[in-house]
C-alpha cells in the first residue's frame, strides 16, 4: 500500500515538473523529457522530495496581514433627504368644445405658444333634432307676433295722428311691437346657433374654439375630421387643446417617513432632472402632504416645490427628477470614512494605529453623517491612523 501511494505521488511529481518546464524551455524541452521515460519520472521524483517539503514547511509558518491605513480629516457634511417625481406646470388648462360636432379645422399645432382669445379649432356643429325643431317653432311662433304686432302699431299710429286715440293707448301698441321685433331677433339668433353654432348678429361663435391664457400648447388632442362632445353640467366634454405656462414650473415628489418630519417649507432643493444631468436646477419647498401613502410597503408623502428658472432655462413637463433637500450642513468639522467604524454592542469604535501594525480599540463619539463620511466629536485626532477595512 506505501509503495502505492509512493509510485502516485512520484507521478504526481512528474507531471507537476513537466509543467514547469513547458513554461521555462518550451515545448520542445518538454519533448526531450518525455522522450527519457522511466528516467524523467525518477529524476522528478527526486525533485519533489527535495522542493516540496521546503514549500510545507513555509506554509506551516504564520503569514502576516499587512493593513492599509487612513486617517481623520476635515470636510464639509451635508445631511439630505431625497426625493424623486416629476417636473410640471403649475398651471395647466384643459380647452374644452362648446358645442358638440366635428372639427372642421385645427389651426395650432403642440409647442406652440399662443395668446388669449386665439383661435385654436373650429368645429361644424351637427344639431340635435329635438332642439332644431325647437328652435324653428319659436321663431315661426316669433314672426306670427311680430306681424300682428306691426300691424296693430300701424293702425294706432294713424288713429293717434287722427287723434282719435289718446298717446297712452298709442304708446302701449308701440311698445308691444318692440318686443315683438326683439322676440324675432332672438329667435332667428337660436336657429343659427342651433344650426351652425354661430350668430352674426349676436357677435357669438360658439363653434370656434379660443385659448383662455397665454402659453405652450401641451397637446391638442382633437384632429380635424374628430367628432367633440359640448362641455355640459352633465359631462366634461372633450378635450380640444391643453396649454399650461411653462415659464412656472414646480417639482413634485415623494419622501421617505423616516425624513418627513424634519422637512420644513423654505427649504432649499437641489433639482437633478435625468434628461439634463449636467444641470441643477434650484427649487423652493412650498407643500408638505399632511396624508401618507402607503406604497410597497413603504409610507411615503407628497411634496411639491417651486422651481426657479432664468430666461435660460427650459424645462419640458413631465420630466422626470430628483431633488436633495438638504436636512442639516457643517462646515469644517473633523470626520472619517463610515468604513472605518465598527461598532461593539452599538457603541463605535475605531482601530488606532500605536505602532506600525499594531492597533488598539479607541471608542468615539459620533455626529453628523452623509453616508460616506461622518463627523468624529471626541475621542480621535486629526493625526491618529487608523486601520482601513475595504
């Protein structure tokens, strides 16, 4: 059984050996030691026995780690909590139709900025039976009045002038027939209404679709050849246009629970929008949701803040972004890296070069920390080593 495991480790040896020598006299070595046989074998053997117990017997010996070290320093920490969301308009409208029909023509198109009163579509009404009916019987009914009413005021007009009537009964036939006139005008004023959605006498066009504010064209949703749906107390009707002023935008976001209660309106946010990361934006808190949700999990809470831009500064809505908010700064203050602290039953330490290589524990006491660095109040100096852990 010996003279086994001594045959298995002599091969073992030889082939280790072969190794070696591919990579010192290349390959062509190599095949010259092969060529030898039972010769290679033996001499590799004597080789192990001579090579090996030399490399045990340092494995056998202790290593020595050798630890890198860092020192305190003095820095700037800023505490923050951060929240994500998006970027919008504060004041975004909704330009609904009037009256329901098809849209005849589209005169803006999106990102186009327009004023008050300007024209946005114009829509060709298809009138309700029911209400054409409607209106052509009152304006028929209308027409009948004023017709007996003229006449009526023209006969009395001549007996007044015969004064055989006295200017009172006069007067009361004249004023009849004025209303009459205005009971005409009304009506003819509907039916066109009805019909056509405009009236040339009233001024009123209620199938031409108008901005109510300066600014940006989102989105206009309705193309011409689209049927629209009045905006009535029953329905909110269809959306012809949506403008907002893109020179007023806000930020708004969620937070953690954990930095709710620390957050203040006035506070300062930094702005990270994805699509432009090499810019920040500045922003003022202005609205702290009172109400948490629960998401995931996790209770977060609304916030929402004022963006300042400058007259270069253009952000498109819906962005998506990134505020810091920053909770607490110190200026200045003696701080190490988080990784060289460890605790022992939740009390900090650090380990403190003495001697080169040799540490002590050394208790600290702990403020401020960015998550990378954090403030050291006492129990360390500027100039102690410490040991480094990566």
């Amino acid at each position: 059984m010996k003279t086994r495991k001594k045959s298995v480790l002599l091969l073992t040896a030889a082939r280790v050996t072969l190794v070696l020598l591919k990579i010192i006299a290349g390959y062509r070595t190599i095949k010259i030691w092969q060529n030898l046989g039972m010769y290679t074998t033996a001499a590799a053997g004597l080789a192990l026995l001579v090579i090996v117990p030399g490399c045990l017997s340092q494995r056998s010996g202790k290593v020595k780690t050798v630890y890198s070290t860092d020192t305190a320093f003095v820095t700037d920490i800023v505490q923050k909590a951060v929240a994500t969301g998006t970027v919008a308009p504060r004041k975004q409208i909704e330009v609904k139709a009037q009256v329901s029909g098809i849209i005849e023509k589209v005169y803006v198109t999106a990102g186009q900025p327009v004023k008050a009163g300007q024209l946005l579509a114009k829509i060709r009404l298809t009138p309700d039976a029911v209400n054409l009916s409607k209106a052509e019987s009152e304006l028929q009914k209308a027409r009948i009045s004023y017709t007996n009413a003229k006449i009526e005021k023209e006969r009395f007009e001549q007996l007044f002038k015969e004064k055989v009537v006295a200017e009172k009964e006069y007067h009361e036939y004249l004023l009849n027939f004025n209303k009459a006139d205005a009971d005409l005008r009304e009506a003819q004023n509907t039916l066109q209404l009805v019909k056509v959605g405009a009236s040339a006498q009233s001024g009123i066009a209620a199938n031409e679709v108008r901005s109510t504010v300066n600014g940006i064209l989102l989105d206009v949703p309705a193309k011409e050849g689209n049927f629209v749906i009045e905006r009535n107390t029953f329905n909110e009707g269809t959306t012809v246009a949506t403008i907002a002023d893109m020179n007023d935008m806000i930020f708004t976001g969620k937070v953690e629970e954990a930095d709710v209660n620390r957050l203040k309106p006035g506070m300062d946010l930094a702005i990270t929008v994805r699509a432009t990361e090499e810019r920040t934006y500045h922003a003022q808190l202005e609205f702290i949701s009172p109400n948490g949700v629960k998401e995931e999990g996790a209770t977060t809470f609304e916030v929402r803040a004022a963006i300042k831009l400058d007259s270069t500064q253009f952000l498109r809505a819906g962005y998506s972004a990134t505020a810091d908010i920053v909770l607490e700064k110190l200026n200045n203050v003696l701080a190490v890296r988080e990784s060289v602290v460890r605790f022992e039953k939740e009390k900090p330490y650090v380990e403190v070069e003495v001697q080169p290589q040799t540490f002590e524990k050394r208790y600290v006491q702990l403020g401020l920390s960015d998550e990378i660095n954090i403030q050291v109040l006492g129990g360390l100096k500027a100039t102690d080593r410490l040991k480094a852990v990566f």
